[in-house]
C-alpha cells in the first residue's frame, strides 16, 4: 500500500447549509471512491440524511476544499432521530487510501467523537460498523450490540457509546 505522510492538515466541521459546492463534492467523491469503488459495494450514498447532518473532514493544510483541494478523511454525524430513534450516529467514516495507517482514522474517531459532544451534549451515540473494524472502535468506548448482519452485502455490527468527549 502507498502510504503518504501527511503533515499539516487542517480539521472542519460544516453542517449541510454551511458547505459549499466543492467542499461538497470532495466529500462525496470520497465517500464514493471507498464505499463504492474500493469496497465494490453498489449503494445509494446520497440517502438525504447529509442534509440534516453535520460533516467532519480533514484535509491538507494550504489546500481547502472550498477551492477544489483533497478531502483525506470524513465522517458524517447526524442526530438521535434520523437514523436511530434514540442516539446520535456517526457514519460514512472513510479515510483515503493514501493515507492509511498513519494514525489518520483514529483521529478522525476523535475528532468526530469530540463534534458530537459538542454538538449533542449528553446523547448516546449508534453505529454500525464494518464488523472487522469491531475492536477499532472498542478502542472509543463502543460496545458491540446484538448479532452480525449484512449490510449492501458487507458484514457489520451495531455499536453503541455512552455520551461524553473522546
């Protein structure tokens, strides 16, 4: 794997008003170049919960987004309501390939933990992982609910966090 050392990057959080256009197509480019492409997975990516959503992302430090830079890493957090009835949830977690196992993905977990509390003090939050990322996120506090289930051909796992920071 080509991984590339990523030095200065720069963290946002933007909810769906607050994107501009190629902020937004660099999210999704993303989401679709690993979701779609690298996992072989045929989905329907744009489900209208980024609307409601806040979007988390880090990308390359003198190269925004905003002006067609590289997004390397994002999550999607939405919240209790929307995808679960009683938690927040943070999805669509990727990072780039090129910059894989540099750290990048835990703190992005991080970061996105962080924006949750933040943005939903006090709510639990739900997830549904990729069962081989189980123990990543036991890491984080998530705690493996129920049985394995496919998800769009993929085995996954539901998860649950108590509320609080990182």
């Amino acid at each position: 794997m080509n991984q590339e050392p990523v030095k200065d990057v720069v963290w946002r959080c933007k909810s769906w008003t607050e994107l501009g256009r190629e902020e937004l197509y660099s999210l999704l480019k993303l989401r679709s170049e690993v979701f779609v492409v690298e996992q072989d997975c045929v989905y329907q990516d744009m489900d209208d919960k980024d609307k409601v959503g806040l979007h988390v992302w880090m990308e390359r430090a003198g190269a925004p987004a905003a002006e067609g830079g590289e997004i390397l890493a994002t999550t999607r957090l939405l919240p209790a309501g929307i995808s679960y009835p009683e938690e927040v949830s943070i999805g669509r977690v990727v990072t780039a390939q090129s910059v894989r196992r540099g750290g990048w993905g835990k703190a992005l977990m991080k970061r996105s933990l962080d924006e949750v509390h933040a943005a939903w003090k006090g709510e639990p939050i739900r997830i549904s992982a990729q069962q081989y990322l189980e123990a990543f996120y036991c890491s984080f506090g998530f705690t493996t609910v129920g049985e394995s289930y496919l998800e769009d051909g993929i085995p996954h796992v539901a998860m649950t966090r108590p509320a609080g920071p990182a």
